[in-house]
C-alpha cells in the first residue's frame, strides 16, 4: 500500500527563518513519482515539484530546495528567508509508475500549516 | 486557457438536496479527476476519467456520488440526498496523460450541507 506522513501538523517561524516541512512516503513500487503542492488561503493547490524515483540529485529553485533520500524514503522540503507570502498548507503526494492503464492517482499526506510571521 | 475551472465555488445546501458540481480542465487534458479534501485532511482520491470513459472509482464515492464526463471535456460531479458528512472541498484536477507529468487543480468547490 502507498502512504505519504507529514509528521508536522503546524509550524511557525518568523520572516526570514529557513524552514523545513518533512514528508516520509511508503511504497512497494520501484518506479514512483514525489510531489510537493503549495494550498494558499485561496484553496487552489499548486504544483511545485515532482521528482522521480531515480532521480535522487537534491533540487533547488530559488528560496525552495528539496532533498529526496531513497534510504530514508524521505522527500523534504526547505524554504530558505521565508516570508509572509509563504504561508499556505504545504502537501507531499505520492504516485505509482506510469504506463499499463494506471490511474496514477496521488496519495496525499495531511499537510503542514506554515504560518510565517512578520 | 488559463486553467482548471470549477463551478460554483461554494455551495450551501440542506440536507436531502441534490447538489451538482462543474469542472472544466485544460481543453488538451484527457485526464480528468476528482478529490474531496476534509477539514484538516489532504485531498483523497474519487473518480477519474480518461477521455469520457470513467476508469476507476475510489471505495468513498458511495451510490448517492455520480460522476460524468460525456464528451471528454468537462465532467459534472452529482450528489444526491446530501448528507452532512458531504461537507468537504470538491476539486477537480486535470493531467495531459500519464498523471506523473503532474496535475494541475482547480480551485475547488466548496459543499456545507447544513
């Protein structure tokens, strides 16, 4: 069975703190994709990343960086001077291989609220 | 096309109500899905299609839930004799193939049965 755990219900930092939202994930499959969706107050779920799981190079993008770790089976997330506008429900997802008819639905964990303070 | 749009954004029924929701995903996007997200709770899988075929549907979508896509492009999401346990975020999600490449979402409708 696939399962994604963000052991971290809520986090507060203050601007300009670096932040890290942790995301462990649990699947049989060898071929699988890791995602990280920002949910601002607005609702909408926003794509930030998706990683395969042989790809395991850490990625940045400006202030985000991830660090995908396969012995650990970890995918995190850190937001380096965080500002206000970060503030959002932050999501890891997880999906099976492509191909052979799969529905390749995402697995959700239960998300981070990040709330960053002036 | 500027997106997954998803119609209406709120919806405040009674209970026993039927309620319909609208999706309208990227008009190149044969995938097509459904999630419910709970209070507290990340989105959890219900139903997709690819083109108008729907190819799987969640153990949550009970009888009363129907779902539709009847040409391959927009898809209708029906609940009948609500209840309020429906109470949740509807979202819509649309994919250009394999879902690997990355969905992108609508931004939801929002159901409180009362």
């Amino acid at each position: 069975a696939q399962k994604v755990t963000q052991a971290q219900t809520e986090i507060s930092v203050v601007e300009k703190e670096d932040v890290t939202l942790d995301c462990v994930y649990e699947t049989r499959d060898t071929t699988y994709y890791l995602f990280w969706y920002k949910q601002p107050p607005s609702g909408e779920l926003v794509f930030l990343i998706r990683r395969n799981s042989f790809d395991e190079q850490n990625e940045i993008s400006g202030r985000y960086s991830w660090n995908f770790q396969k012995s650990t089976s970890s995918f995190n997330f850190t937001i380096t001077a965080s500002q206000v506008v970060d503030s959002a429900v932050y999501f890891c997802a997880l999906s099976g291989p492509p191909g052979g008819g799969a529905t390749n639905k995402l697995i959700f964990g239960t998300g981070t609220l990040l709330a960053v303070q002036p | 096309d500027t997106g997954v749009s998803q119609d209406p954004r709120h919806k405040i029924t009674k209970r026993g109500q039927n309620v319909t929701f609208r999706c309208d995903p990227i008009s190149e996007h044969n995938r097509l899905y459904w999630y419910r997200q709970t209070l507290g709770q990340g989105p959890e899988f219900l139903t997709y299609f690819q083109n108008e075929a729907q190819l799987e549907k969640s153990r949550l979508l009970s009888d009363r839930f129907s779902a539709e896509r009847p040409k391959g492009s927009f898809s209708t999401l029906e609940i009948q004799r609500t209840e309020q346990g429906d109470s949740a975020m509807y979202l819509c999600a649309s994919s250009p193939g394999q879902a690997t490449y990355g969905y992108t979402f609508g931004s939801g409708t929002r159901l409180t049965v009362v």
